[in-house]
C-alpha cells in the first residue's frame, strides 16, 4: 500500500503519505483546475481552483465522472 512505502529525500526519512500531503498542498496553491481520478474514472480529487472555475462546491465533484 502506498502508505507504507518509503522514499529517501536525502535528509531522512519521509513515509509516501507525507510526500502526497505536500503534493496535496502544492496543487492547492495552483490556479488552474485539477482534478485527480481513480480506476474507475471518477473524481477523488479536485483542487479549490475546480471550485472557483467551475462553479461546484468540491464536495459535488467528488464521485461524478471525469472526463
């Protein structure tokens, strides 16, 4: 499982969970609308610029089909 992968960054130790929550942090300071899918194609993620641009609350992307 992802969450107990480990990565060396050179100064210790970082569990892959760490990594996605600064991965998390960088695309919540874009300004451009992303969106993350799983296997079946339908959002888990998406940005608070998806909000802004499309118009939907975050929680109403969740689930819907990308495209």
């Amino acid at each position: 499982m992802v969450g107990n992968l480990m990565q060396d960054k050179g100064c210790g130790q970082l569990t892959a969970s760490q990594d996605i929550q600064e991965y998390v942090l960088a695309l919540e300071c874009l300004h451009e609308a992303v969106t993350i899918a799983g296997a079946d194609n339908r959002i888990a993620y998406a940005n608070a610029a998806c909000e802004q641009i499309y118009g939907y609350a975050r929680a109403e992307l969740i689930g819907q089909q990308d495209v």
